[in-house]
C-alpha cells in the first residue's frame, strides 16, 4: 500500500477490460499516472510510448503529423468525427478516463470512509499539481467545478458599496457578465461595459479602451482572458498591470486559455483566475479552478461554508471549496491531467492549437468566398477560437448540416458577432482543416 493507497485500484485488472489495450499500453503506460492506475502486467514498452516520442523532442519542436496522431489517438472520439468545440467541451484522453474510472470503481467498491481517506492527499496532489501548472501556490488554488462557480465565488464574495463600479469586457460570457448585473441590482453599485474596436491592430489599441473606462470609482476590472465569442485574445498581462497602477482588482475568466496556452499567474498579474477542466486542459468533467492571490484571499468572503470550513483558512483558497461532497475522482484526476500536459509539452500544445487555428483560417478564405472573421488573424491576438461568418450560410441550419453532413461538431450562434465557431485542439489533424473549410464552402448558397 503506497501513501495514497492507491494500490487498492491497481489490485483490478478488470478496470482496463474492454479497452483497446495494446494502443494504450504502448503510447502512454509510461507514465507514472498511468503506472499508478494500471497493474503492473499490463504496462507497455515505454521506448514506443508517446512520453518516449515527446522526451526526445526538442522543447522548440512543434511536433509532426506523425506525432500529432499519436496524440489523437489517446481519445476515443467516435471514427470520423471532427470535434471542432473545444470552447465548450472536450474529450479526455485515456490517463484522464483511466483515472477516473478506476478511482469511480474503487469508491463504488467501497465507499466507507476509511477507503475514501485516500482522496485527501489525492486532492491535495492535484492542487499542488494545478498550482504547478498554472505558476501559482497550492494554497491559492481552490478546486471548484467550474468557471460558472469560480466566477461567482469572486463575484459574490468581494464586498461592495453604492457608488462603488465594476468594469467588463462586453464580449465576457454570462457568468462573468449577467451575474454582475445581479450583484449590482442587490448591492447597489454599477456595471459599466466596454466595447473593443473591431479590427483592432495592435496591444494598445486593445487597452486602450479598458485604461478609458477606469475611474477613481472603479474597483474591480473583469475580463475573458479569450473571448469566446469573437476569439480575441486579450494583452492580459499589460491590462492587469495598469489596472494594479490604478488601484484596480482583476478577475479573469480562463475558460478558453486554461489548458489552451502557457498561463503563469504570478507573471500574469491578476488577482483573480478562473477555469474549467473539462475544455482545453481536457481533464475531468465538472471540476474547475479558481486561483486567489494570496494577498486577495482574506478579502474574499467565501458564498458556501460547508464541512472543513474554519477560521484557519482565512488566508487558503481551500475556504473556496468547502462545497459539500464532491466527484472524488474526478477531483484526484486533475493531477493526471496536468501530467499528460508536461508530458506533451504547454509550450507544444499551445504552438500546435494556434497552427492548427491558423491552418483552418487560411483554408477558410481560400474556399469560403466572402468568409469574414470575428477573429483576429494575427496569432498574437488569437488562440484556438475561430469565428466567422459567410455570405449566404443559413445558420439556423448549419450546426445540423455540419454534423449531420460533414460529421464536424462545431457551434454557431447569433447576435452582434453571429457566425460559426470552430475550435481546433491537439485531437485535430491539419487534414481536418482542410476538411472543415471545404463542408463550410457548401454551406454557401443555403441561406440568404
Ligand atoms: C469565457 C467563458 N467563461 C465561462 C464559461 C462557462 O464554463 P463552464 O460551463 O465550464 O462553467 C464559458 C463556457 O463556454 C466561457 O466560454
């Protein structure tokens, strides 16, 4: 029995029956996540593994095809489907799956309390693990479920009085977004919202107008580090910076850079940082991350006090998470996650998004006559998120014709930046792209 009694899992083959073994063995059972979940007997040839592939890269390397499908292959996406939403929901890979189902059977298995003790240290491994991952401390990561909670854990826990004003980004998602409009109607102060130029063309252009809308009222700024609906990517670390000047608190949404890029959230400045699992860092369903800076922490009133609650943690981020029982696993599985990351690399995966977005854009002009971007093409100012429109799509019909047709999951949506959405991630080829652009093409000439 190791310290995490995580040994009791690894006593059941049967955990991994059914699985395609082989492939799994062999290009990840490497790894000390995927040692931890799986029996000894079934470990692969690490010299064919894809930690194996990646560790001889050199960390500029942006990998090839070749390697680039062998990282498709650790998701079990259905044959010849093209995933293209990963701002909204991705696929985990077998270690994350692995991990999760294995720990799921070993609660089930026995769910008394002395089983489940292990999960504290897990948990705390997984927080050490994020914290690790995302430039910060263990104790200013608390484990939420995810960028919903966290953002409302930030909004509802800071302290405000009339008169007081909230500035955000107008593109910020619903939850950073509308639930500051209902903590302003109940306290009494004011949301003021800002608009980017569209087009814009260079960093300050892109800060200049969140520097604009400051005043000496001001006392929190909320922006989508990456916005989920036009894919502009926003000069975070210069924003936050002059907003420090002014006296400013930030509170980031993630949910589109956690997992996508290199964060370092002591270098990035924010006082607040929040995220999802289950999007780009391809982790377990419903868990989420809010990070606090540690001098924020006390500051920040937590909105549910549960069991494990005490004075002690006034300044931990853990009194964020006293939220009642929880999916253990899934928990325990975010140090597996981020250990798939290291082994293919952040600064690889990052590269390897913003070539595949890159590649979608320039098959897209080249096919889709009249296509315009809500995204910036320029990749300093751009992720993984493409948006666009066309003239004579019909985008009542296109996310059905797409899927249905063209076997693509993408998204669309109306409003002031109507259009389809893709979002390529690390399962993608650069083949797909290709294939995406030409079923976009034939979309033209079913709308008005
Ligand atoms: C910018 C942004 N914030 C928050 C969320 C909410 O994420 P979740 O549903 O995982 O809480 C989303 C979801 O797409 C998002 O794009």
């Amino acid at each position: 029995m190791t310290k995490d009694g995580i040994q009791d899992i690894a006593q059941f083959p049967q955990d991994v029956e059914g699985l395609p073994r082989r492939r799994f063995m062999q290009q990840l059972l490497g790894t000390a996540a995927a040692a931890a979940v799986l029996p000894r007997h079934v470990w692969g040839d690490p010299a064919a593994s894809l930690e194996n592939a990646a560790r001889h890269m050199p960390v500029e390397d942006a990998g090839d095809e070749a390697f680039w499908h062998l990282v498709k292959n650790q998701f079990m996406l259905r044959e010849g489907l093209i995933m293209l939403n990963a701002a909204n929901l991705c696929p985990s890979p077998y270690p994350v799956q692995q991990m999760v189902f294995a720990l799921t059977r070993d609660i089930d298995r026995d769910p008394s309390s002395v089983n489940r003790r292990k999960f504290s240290g897990l948990r705390e491994k997984s927080r050490e693990a994020l914290a690790g991952y995302l430039g910060a401390d263990s104790d200013e990561i608390a484990l939420t479920r995810n960028t919903s909670e966290g953002n409302n854990i930030v909004i509802g826990g800071l302290t405000f009085k009339p008169g007081d004003e909230v500035v955000i980004w107008d593109e910020n998602h619903p939850t950073a977004n509308i639930a500051w409009d209902v903590r302003a109607e109940r306290y009494g102060f004011e949301v003021k919202r800002v608009k980017i130029p569209p087009a814009c063309e260079s960093v300050e252009e892109l800060i200049r107008p969140f520097r604009d809308a400051l005043s000496g009222r001001t006392r929190v700024l909320c922006l989508s580090h990456l916005s989920n609906l036009s894919g502009v990517a926003l000069p975070a670390q210069a924003i936050c910076r002059m907003a420090r000047e002014r006296g400013v608190l930030t509170h980031i949404d993630g949910a589109q850079t956690f997992g996508s890029q290199k964060v370092d959230l002591h270098d990035l400045g924010c006082d607040y940082y929040t995220g999802s699992a289950h999007k780009w860092f391809v982790g377990p369903r419903e868990v989420g991350v809010l990070y606090v800076r540690r001098e924020r922490i006390p500051g920040l009133w937590p909105s549910i006090v549960g069991v494990g609650y005490s004075q002690d943690l006034e300044e931990d981020a853990r009194k964020f998470e006293t939220l009642g029982q929880r999916d253990d696993a899934r928990i325990a599985a975010m140090a597996a996650t981020v250990e798939f990351h290291s082994t293919l690399g952040v600064t690889r995966i990052e590269k390897r998004i913003k070539r595949l977005a890159a590649a979608l854009k320039s098959r897209l002009l080249k096919h889709v006559p009249g296509v315009r971007f809500h995204t910036p093409l320029r990749p300093e100012d751009s992720g993984g998120v493409v948006v666009f429109s066309a003239p004579g799509i019909d985008l009542q019909k296109a996310l059905n014709t797409l899927y249905h047709e063209h076997s693509i999951g993408a998204a669309v949506f109306g409003g002031e930046q109507a259009g389809i959405r893709l979002c390529p991630h690390i399962y993608n080829t650069l083949e797909e792209m290709e294939h995406a652009a030409l079923a976009v093409s034939s979309l033209a000439g079913e709308g008005p």
